[in-house]
C-alpha cells in the first residue's frame, strides 16, 4: 500500500533557495577585516595578553559568525539564529563605542591615550582601525540593510548579558592571578582593582552592565521599526504562506 502524500510541499521545493552574493561578500569582507586585525596583534603582541582582550575576543566572534552568515547567503541557506546574531552585533558594537567614546577620548577619565603600554604604531595603527572602527561599522550597516528586521526579541538581551559578566568575571580572576605591578595586568582601566578597588569596580561595572543592557535593548527596539532592505532574487508571481499547525 502506498503511503499517502502530505497535503503541502515544503516551501524548497516550490520556490528554489536565494542565493544573496552581495551579502555574501560583504560578510566575506567584514569577517577578513577581523581576522587581519586579530592575526596583526598577535604577530606583534604576546598572544596570551592579546587574547584576553573583549576588543579581540568579539572580532573573534565576528569573523567566526560572519565568516557563517557569508555561506549561508552565498548558498542561499536559512539565516543564523537572530540570538546569534544579534549577540555579535552588540558585542562589536560595544567594543567600538567603549572605545571611540572612553578610551580614546582624551576627556574621559579611563582615557588610555596617554598610556604609553598601551601606544599605538605602525601595524598596530591599522589593526586598531580594524578592530574598533571597521569590524563595528561592518556589523552595523550589514544589519541595516542587509538583515530582515523584526527578528530580535527583549528575551535575548538578558542572555547577551551573560557574555559581559563572564568576562568581568574573566579580568578580575586574571588580574587577581598576575603579579602585582604586571604590565596590563587588568585589561581596562575601569576593571583597574588597583586604583580603584574592587568597589570600585564594581561600581564601574554596575554602570556599564546597565549601559550595555539599554543598548541591547535600543538595538531590539530599532530592529522592529527600522525599513526592510529591498528584496531580491525572482519573482514568482504568487506568495507563499506560512503553514499553520
């Protein structure tokens, strides 16, 4: 006897998968601008210290989701979980705004630019281009116009925040672990229990978790409102349904 057949067809074999190359390439391009900015500073650095960077482990997680999200749009797969997604886009977004907006900022009282371990020269210049202006511009406008909106929620902002508190967590067991007087021996200046005691510190991280948490939810708020990006690939003429069950 033969079995019967579903009533419906799965929507791949009415409608052949999209492939999106400009996406395709752009996340290419985004993931490569991390991993020459990541290989430069441990060329030039000692690789242990560079790694414990939140800068460098979230163009990691970059070049490691966008190097994904370019194969899945070059061969028209189903995107990566928004959680996912959107988690990267918020790290590198943090690591570029602390940045521009705290560390480099001669008015900020966690300025790092008159901190001559922490100067920047020739191959290091470019890799701290990368790091924290290209990657986070790359993540924020492959978002914008590359990504259909509405696909973030408030729940995943709450799981975004276990990565933050991990790696505070991470910097002051590290520091706590070195030498006193080791050179770098806590990653920021905020997380400085030297100079500025673990209450201190604490405090800092109270207010930059709260900081962190009202941007993973602006960036949720944003993604429901923003415009979609025109769409590609053919037409067909008729518009598939979702399936109720």
């Amino acid at each position: 006897m033969i079995a019967p057949m579903p009533w419906y067809a799965p929507t791949e074999a009415v409608v052949p998968p999209v492939r999106r190359p400009v996406a395709g390439v752009f996340r290419a391009l985004v993931a490569l601008a991390a991993i020459t900015g990541i290989a430069i500073d441990l060329y030039v650095g000692s690789p242990l210290r560079v790694l414990s960077y939140f800068t460098i482990q979230s163009n990691v997680l970059v070049a490691v989701v966008f190097t994904l999200s370019a194969r899945q749009a070059w061969q028209g797969r189903r995107p990566l979980p928004p959680v996912v997604t959107g988690g990267t886009l918020l790290f590198i977004s943090i690591t570029g705004l602390v940045y521009h907006l705290i560390l480099a900022n001669d008015a900020s009282s966690f300025s790092m630019t008159g901190d001559a371990a922490t100067a920047v020269s020739g191959w290091r210049t470019l890799s701290n281009d990368l790091l924290h202006t290209v990657t986070p511009i790359g993540a924020v406008l492959n978002w914008l116009l590359l990504t259909t909106p509405g696909t973030l929620q408030l729940r995943h902002a709450a799981r975004w925040m276990l990565y933050p508190l991990a790696y505070l967590g991470f910097a002051l067991l590290r520091g706590a672990l070195m030498a006193s007087g080791s050179t770098a021996r806590y990653t920021y200046p905020f997380l400085d229990v030297d100079a500025h005691g673990y209450p201190g510190v604490l405090a800092n991280a109270v207010f930059f978790g709260l900081a962190f948490y009202a941007l993973a939810a602006l960036l949720v708020g944003l993604d429901r409102i923003r415009p979609a990006p025109p769409p590609r690939g053919p037409k067909t003429g008729f518009r598939l349904r979702a399936l109720v069950r």
